[in-house]
C-alpha cells in the first residue's frame, strides 16, 4: 500500500538523501582547488561537487519512492502525476566554492492540485508538503511537515514573535544573476535599510527561510530565484506559523523565484514595503 503523501516514510527517504547529499559535499569542500567547475551563465556556477550529490539525491529518492517525479537544479528531471520532489542539492554553490561555510543541500515534495496528501481531501492548488534542509558545517537538519510542524534537529521551532518592522531583523539576497529586476529590488532595500532594524546578506535562500522559520531573522524577502531555492523553505515557514509566498500573489506557492517571508505580525507590512515597488 502506497504511504499518503504526508508520511514519515516520505520525510525519511528526503532526510536520508540529504545526509548523503551533504557527505559527498563536505569531502569536496576538503579540496576545493581540485573541483572542476563550469559556468552555466554570468555568476551561476556548477562544480562536479553539485552534480555527484545531485546523484546521490536521485538515486535514494527513486529507491525509496519511484512513484514520485524528480525535479532537480543540475539534471532537470520530470514532474510526477501526484507529487514531485524539487531538490537543489547544493543551495550556495558561491559560498561553498569560496570557501564560506554557508551552504545547504535542499529537497522538498510538492503534491500537485487534485492529491490527496491524507488520502482523503484534494487540494485545490500545488501545495509544497515536505521541507528537509541540511546544513553540513553547523549540522543543523530542518525538517517540516505541511499542516503538522517543523523542527530544528527534533526540537520543535516557530517563527519569531517580533511585532513591528521598525524591530525587525530581516534577510535577503541581492541581485547576481539576472539584473532585469534590479530597479524594482533596489528601492525596497533600501527602505528596508531605513525602517527596520537590520538586513543580512548571507548568499543562501535556503538557509534565509529556514533561519527565518527558527526565528532567527523575523523575514526575508529575494527575487530572482528558482522553485528548487524556496520550495523547502516555503514548508519551514509555513509550518512553524509563519507566511511565505510569491511576491506577486498570483501563485500558490512562490515557485517564480520571488519571495516574501516572515512572522505572521510583519508579513502585511513587509510585503508592502517591497512590493509596491515592483
């Protein structure tokens, strides 16, 4: 009998396929100078660092769940009927090639409308259900479950309870790939500099919506992403009572890359803040 799509067994295969992601990432990072690497586009860089933990991902995740597609950063991959995996296995390939250690392996389930996550009621629209996002260098594992919880290393976190953006510390990435947007992103930078108490640049998505889900940072917000870099992230901030969503609020979940995320007090304003500029 196959598991709903909200089960442990689910959540085990992405945690496993994350350790293993992180291990191969981890023996690389002892000998950098040796990675080869290519350049995809202007500051988008791949190592064979990303593609054998890429593998490794691939590999578990069709062993112990071959009835869910495959999305992946490196190799492309095919949607499922019912759910597909969304995985960036080295989330901060700049980080990690720099010798920063900040980076994470991500994976997420997504379960496409018309499932039925708890094998009774459909959803109405593509829902991220799953979150795991590992980080190697301080072994910090997040887990989350859409509806049910997220945890930091089996304890359970939620967002922070921060009131006012005036009090707020908050993340964010700057444009490094694509610049289209950059007149749209430069304005709510810098009104986020005048009207809150700090923003942080610390170059991995994952991490910024998983440190936001702990209540770390009390929001983020970056454009200019792909599915694979907030798929997990949108589970963790969701799961521990926050909002994340797409900057433009014309999809379900922020798969175009354009995020806004926070507690649930600040959300309304900072969505404000930076998308009356867009």
């Amino acid at each position: 009998m196959t598991p709903h799509l909200l089960s442990a067994d689910y959540l085990d295969a992405a945690v496993t396929a994350a350790h293993a992601a992180a291990a191969i990432l981890q023996s690389h990072a002892l000998h950098r100078s040796d990675l080869i690497i290519d350049t995809k586009q202007r500051n988008d860089l791949v190592s064979q660092a990303d593609r054998e933990a890429e593998q490794a991902i691939i590999q578990i995740l069709q062993a112990r769940t071959p009835d869910i597609g495959i999305i992946a950063e490196e190799s492309g991959g095919q949607a499922g009927s019912q759910a597909t995996w969304c995985i960036d296995p080295l989330d901060g390939t700049t980080n990690f090639l720099s010798g920063i250690p900040h980076y994470a392996v991500s994976i997420a389930l997504i379960a496409h409308v018309g499932s039925q996550p708890d094998g009774q009621t459909p959803l109405p629209q593509d829902t991220p259900l799953i979150g795991v996002i590992y980080d190697p260098n301080r072994e910090e594992l997040f887990t989350a479950l859409h509806g049910i919880g997220a945890w930091l290393n089996g304890r359970r976190i939620y967002c922070s309870d921060t009131r006012l953006l005036a009090d707020s510390v908050l993340a964010t990435g700057f444009p490094f790939r694509d610049f289209s947007f950059e007149s749209q992103y430069m304005p709510g930078f810098t009104d986020a500099m005048h009207q809150t108490r700090g923003v942080r640049r610390l170059g991995a998505a994952s991490l910024d919506l998983a440190w936001t889900a702990c209540g770390r940072y009390d929001g983020y917000w970056e454009m200019g992403l792909a599915p694979w870099d907030v798929a997990a992230g949108t589970v963790l901030v969701r799961a521990a009572g926050g909002v994340c969503e797409d900057l433009h609020h014309q999809a379900p979940w922020p798969d175009s890359g354009y995020v806004v995320a926070s507690n649930a007090h600040i959300a309304t304003a900072l969505d404000i803040l930076i998308s009356r500029h867009l």
